[in-house]
C-alpha cells in the first residue's frame, strides 16, 4: 500500500515536472525542470528494485549531463525575444510533430495488444543472490553492444556540436588567424614612419 501511494506521488511530481519543462520560458527554469524529472524517474526506479538505473540515472544525467546542458545554455546565450518572436511561425510543425509521435505510441500499444504488463501483479521478489548489475551488464554488452557503442557515438558527435556553437562568429569576438600570421611577410612587421621635425612653442 505504501508503495503504491509512494508511485503514485513521485509520478505526480514526474508528470508535472515534464510539463514544467516544455512550459518553462526561460531556458535555465526549464533544464532544473528537467533535473527534477530525472529525480523523481530514480525514485520510481528504486521502487521497482533496479537500483544501479536509479543510481546511475542520478549520477550520470543529473551530476554530468544537466551541468553540460545549463553550462551549453549559458555559453550559447540565447536571445529569448528572438526566439518567442518566431516561435507561432513554426508552431503549426510542433503541432504536426506531436500527433505524429502520438499516432505512433497509439498504434505500437494498439498492434501489440496492450503494454505487456500485467497492473493487477505486482513485481516478484528477487532472490537473495540476484544483482540487476551483472544482468543489465551481460545484456548490454552481449545483445546490446552495437546499439550501445552507436548511442556514444551520437553523444560524442553532440558533445562536438555543442563546443562548435559556441565558437560561431559573433560581433567583437577577437580569435587568432594562424594562417595569416604565417604569411606574413618581413615588410608587412615593421612600417617606418618620417615626420617632419616640429619646435615647440
């Protein structure tokens, strides 16, 4: 009982927090938004026993990625009032984009029958020597290994994304030109101007 008034207060939080997120003007509001969603999601997690995914959903998206994400934010410094001046342009293909991630759920949940679960069972206890480590180990490192190896690729591709918007060419931005400093020539170093000699007053 206790257990599910627990699920059904951190899912509250959870379900709130998402639509903080996508609410949110301000861009910073909206990353602590979703550090909050990440917290409440390893709750949930501990109470389906998988602790290492509560521990490293809070260790790894909550300590390294959301710092990535404010530290990308507050580097990129985005105009706000551009961005809400162009928003309604392009609402129409927000609005195309979610019922088309809708009607696809809908229709995965739909052709297999349902989600695969049975609410009315709950979790079976796990034995005394069982470790959702090793088991979430062999699995993705046995069955999963590609499909892993292509998500760190496409983190590290969007690690050098993020580091190359933040070096775009902006007004008073001062950066070195090697290639002309290179050729630069001996005359070009030194200019020897002659003024006319003056007395003072």
């Amino acid at each position: 009982m206790l257990i599910e008034a627990l699920f059904y207060v951190f899912a509250a939080i959870l379900v709130a927090a998402s639509l903080a997120v996508i609410t949110a003007r301000n861009p910073v509001y909206s990353a602590l938004a979703l550090v909050m969603c990440f917290v409440t999601s390893a709750a949930i997690w501990l109470l389906l026993e998988a602790e290492f995914l509560a521990v490293v959903l809070v260790l790894v998206y909550v300590g390294a990625v959301m710092v990535l994400f404010l530290f990308v934010i507050m580097m990129l410094d985005i105009n706000l009032a551009e961005l809400r001046q162009g928003f309604t342009r392009f609402a129409w293909l927000g609005w195309l984009t979610a019922l088309a991630v809708i009607v696809e759920i809908v229709g995965v949940v739909w052709a297999r029958g349902g989600l695969g679960i049975d609410a009315s069972r709950g979790a079976l206890p796990a034995p005394a020597g069982y470790s959702n480590t090793l088991e979430l180990g062999r699995v993705l490192y046995t069955r999963y290994a590609y499909p892993l190896e292509l998500a760190a690729m496409l983190l590290l591709v969007a690690i050098v994304a993020a580091i190359a918007l933040t070096m775009r060419q902006r007004a008073g931005l001062k950066y070195q030109d090697v290639s002309r400093q290179v050729a630069v020539r001996r005359e070009q170093r030194l200019r020897i101007v002659k003024m006319d000699a003056e007395k003072r007053p």
